[in-house]
C-alpha cells in the first residue's frame, strides 16, 4: 500500500516562491518570519514592520501560541482537546473557539447542502486518514457510517455542543482557515498592515506587500511539480484543498482523503485541486473543501449563485477553470502553462 502526505518541503518552498517573505531593497520594512509545526503541518508567519507595541518576535510567539491553544482544542487525534470531549460524551462544553468554529462550520454546511459536513468524521476515521492507518472499508460498514452524518442534528447553545446518536465531528476542513483569521486579526490589532502566513497550504494575507504591490501567491500543482500557476492577491485567504495532499493507494485504486458525505467514498469526480479566494480564510477553507466534493458543474453553479469568493479549479484531465473576478490575477505556470482554460462567468 502507498500512501503520501504532501511534502512540507513544498509548502515551505510555495511560501518562499511568493518572494515576499525576504524582501531584498534596503529600504524595504524589515520582516521576521517564524515557522510552527501544527495542525499535522507546516506554518510559516511573517510580518513586516513593527508592532504598535513590543516587538515583532513577541508577536509572533503570540500568534505561534494562539495557533498552539485552537490546536489543542479542535484536534481529533489529542484525547484532550474539546472535540474529543464531545466526541467521547456525545455532548460537553466548549471554548469560544470551538463553538464559533462549529456554528461557522455548521453554517457552511448548509450553504452547501451537506457537502461539508464534520459528522463525516467516522467515515474519514474508517478510511484511516486521521491515524495513517488506511484502509477500505466494505459497503455495508460505509453505509452504517454514513447513516451518522448529518450536520442538522448537531445542536449548539450557550457554549454546549450536542451530537446526535452516536455521531462525531473532525472540524479539520475548517480548524487552519479559522486559525488563519484569528492570527491575522492579532496581526491588526497589533498595528501590523502587511503579513503573509501559510497554514500548510492556506495562505492567507494581510494587507498588500510592504511596497503597496500585491502578493504573488503559488498554487501548488496537484501533480506534484513544483507550482500550477500564480495568483496575484492583496488582503485575501488562497486555500487549496486536493486529492494530493493525503492519499493512499489498494489494489491500484487511489483513495484520496476528501469524502463525498453521501455515499461515506472518497471523492473521484474529475477534480485534481480546488482553490477559494477569498476575505475569510475560515470560508475559503470550508468552500475549497465543499466544491472538491461537489465537483465542477456544481461548483460553477454554486459560485455563479455567490458573490462572496473567486476560484481556480485543476482537473485529473488537465484543465483549467477560473472565475471571471479573478481571471486577469491567475497566471498558469509549469506544466499547466499552456492547459486549456475556461473562465466560468455570471450568466
Ligand atoms: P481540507 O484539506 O480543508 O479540504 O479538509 C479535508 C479534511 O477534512 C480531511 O482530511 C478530513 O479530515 C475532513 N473531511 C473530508 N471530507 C470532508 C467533508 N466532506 N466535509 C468535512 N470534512 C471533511
Ligand atoms: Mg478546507
């Protein structure tokens, strides 16, 4: 059996590849950038200037510990955290974290009609993808799964989450976008107008570039060379979600770690990466999930119904699909160079 995580290496390299994080002129603001293991990956934060008050290293040891304290309340393989709770009891009390990330999650889901859903989480642990231990389960155990998920049955008030009968939640589709949010806004509130942080593959960016030009954003090539092409973006979240950053490999099948929710499989429809910009990186993380699953029709029919993101869209046959509101900002690159490509516009 093969399996693959997507290499950090390239993480921190499609960080570096923005070229922003080291800026050469003398007169650029100096910048100082810190790197945290979290969240099963690699981050990397870099503000430029200095704070309203302390230094910028300070404030990257805040932003490196507000990522630590949400980890350790929304893991699911960390038996202390707050999900475990509720996913041992069926119900518990939460931090204010937990339960605006799960009242946003759960929003999510119905805007998408369920294809983000955290109660997929037995499905996902059965396919083995949180613990690395992968395997296929048969029909009949995926159809007793997936008679648990089912986002409307989770209840949350006044600080207490409820799970339905026997169900459980994995909040991973949308834990590093909402990370992302709070880092960027302590970023703010400490007078910082110019930052660029990379959650594994979340980027997401404060501000402009310290010299007023817009950032150049990698998108990683779900084939796995090097870049599928370069976004320019200022003051906006750049999630990816793609088969290719977890998977395995039985039987010379590919089961890749994202699940459709209706039928409890990992989902094959075309799709090789979806990317989501956008303001908020906890709805660029949720919708790069949600369109993965929904595939490009839907996934076009979904943006042309929304006026709150932009996307780029690879697929396993090579080609390219972009939104009209970014179409002039998304360069292909590398392989992808001369791929066919669509901009789905507003009808
Ligand atoms: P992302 O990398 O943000 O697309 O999130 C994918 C992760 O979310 C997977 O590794 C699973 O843990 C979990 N997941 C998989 N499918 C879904 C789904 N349809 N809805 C919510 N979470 C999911
Ligand atoms: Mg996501």
């Amino acid at each position: 059996m093969k399996h693959m995580k997507f290499p950090a290496l390239l993480l921190l390299a499609a960080f570096l590849f923005t070229g922003c994080a080291f800026p050469s002129a003398s007169s650029a603001p100096e910048s100082r950038s810190a790197t945290v293991f979290a969240m099963d990956t690699v981050m990397q934060l870099t503000v430029y200037g200095t704070p309203s008050s302390g230094s910028d290293e300070a404030l990257l040891d805040e932003a490196s510990s507000l990522i630590a304290s949400l980890e350790s309340a929304f893991s699911v393989t960390d038996p202390e955290s707050e999900i475990s709770a509720v996913n041992r009891a069926g119900k518990g009390a939460v931090g204010p974290d937990t339960e605006a990330l799960l009242l946003a999650a759960l929003d999510l889901s119905k805007r998408t009609g369920g294809a983000l859903d955290c109660t997929v989480y037995p499905v996902v642990r059965a396919w083995g993808f949180t613990t690395g231990t992968y395997r296929v389960p048969s029909r009949e155990e995926l159809d007793l799964l997936c008679s648990l998920v089912d986002w409307t049955a989770v209840r949350i008030s006044d600080g207490t989450v409820t799970l339905g009968e026997s169900q459980m939640i994995d909040p991973g589709a949308v834990a590093k976008g909402y990370a992302g949010d709070k880092v960027l806004r302590l970023f703010r509130e400490n007078g910082i107008t110019s930052a660029l942080v990379n959650l594994g593959g979340n980027v997401q960016a404060l501000g402009a570039k310290p010299d007023g030009s817009p950032w150049r954003i990698a998108v990683a090539d779900p084939r796995g060379n090097g870049y599928a092409g370069i976004l320019e973006a200022a003051d906006r979240a750049v999630v990816t979600s793609g088969g290719y950053e977890r998977y395995f490999e039985e039987n010379g099948t590919v089961y890749r770690h994202i699940i459709d929710p209706a039928d409890g499989m990992p989902v094959d429809n075309g799709l090789s990466s979806v990317t989501v910009i956008g303001e908020r990186g906890i709805l660029c993380d949720a919708l790069s999930t949600a369109l993965f699953v929904m595939g490009e029709e839907k996934a076009a029919q979904f943006w042309k119904q929304s006026d709150d993101f932009e996307a780029v869209l690879l697929t396993d046959d090579g080609r390219i699909l972009v939104t009209e509101g970014i179409a002039d900002v998304y360069t292909p690159c590398g392989s992808w160079e001369n791929a066919p490509l669509t901009v789905i516009r507003h009808d």
